[in-house]
C-alpha cells in the first residue's frame, strides 16, 4: 500500500456566511491534514467567527451545549492566522466548516495535505 501526499488549497478566497459553511471535507478514500489558516476581516466593525471540526452529518451549533471547535472576534480590518487546527486530521466522516456573525465580510484561506 502506498500513501500519496497532496497539497490542496481553497484557492479562491471564501468569505463566510452567516450560515454554517463547509470549507473541508474528504473523499471515502482519503484523509486532509489541516495547514495554514488565516481570515482577515475587511469590515470596519470587529466580526465574530465561529469554525467547526466535526463529522459531517452534524451542523454546527453555537450557545449552550453547542459543538463549536473555535468561537473568536475578529478585530475591523484585521487578519488572523488560526494556528489551533493546524495539523488536525479531516477523515472521510468529517467536515471542517465555519460562519461569521456577518455575511461577506471575513475572508479565509484553508491550506494543507492531502493523504490518498
């Protein structure tokens, strides 16, 4: 058996939504490993964000009993390097996703490898 690495990128630039957004997920057949990510907040008021690693059936929840992985603010016009999920593994029964408390207004970049 083999295992073949691959680098992946969101190469374009997603802004989150206020709804739940799936940014990394994986084929039956392989594994993600989490690299760099950044988000900058191009508004001039201080965004909240929250991002998720959790299987894939389930959506993700903020407030009591929530299953949120990362819940921060943003600072206006600022950017923000994620170091918490670095390394972390993203299986075929997962999903890294995230939102914003408003829409349009954080960028964020997800790189890393990918393990087939």
């Amino acid at each position: 058996m083999t295992t073949t690495l691959n680098n992946f990128t969101v190469l374009t630039v997603t802004q989150l939504t206020t709804s739940e957004l799936t940014l990394v997920s994986s084929a039956t057949s392989e594994k993600k490993f989490l690299g760099a990510i950044e988000v900058f907040n191009t508004s001039s008021s201080n965004v909240e964000i929250t991002l998720w690693l959790i299987p894939t059936a389930d959506t993700g929840t903020t407030g009591s009993g929530s299953n949120e992985s990362y819940v921060r603010t943003i600072p206006a016009r600022s950017s923000k390097v994620i170091s918490e999920f670095q390394g972390q593994i993203v299986d075929f029964v997962q999903k890294f996703s995230g939102k914003a408390s408003v829409t349009g207004v954080i960028n964020i970049t997800v790189s890393g490898s990918t393990d087939t």
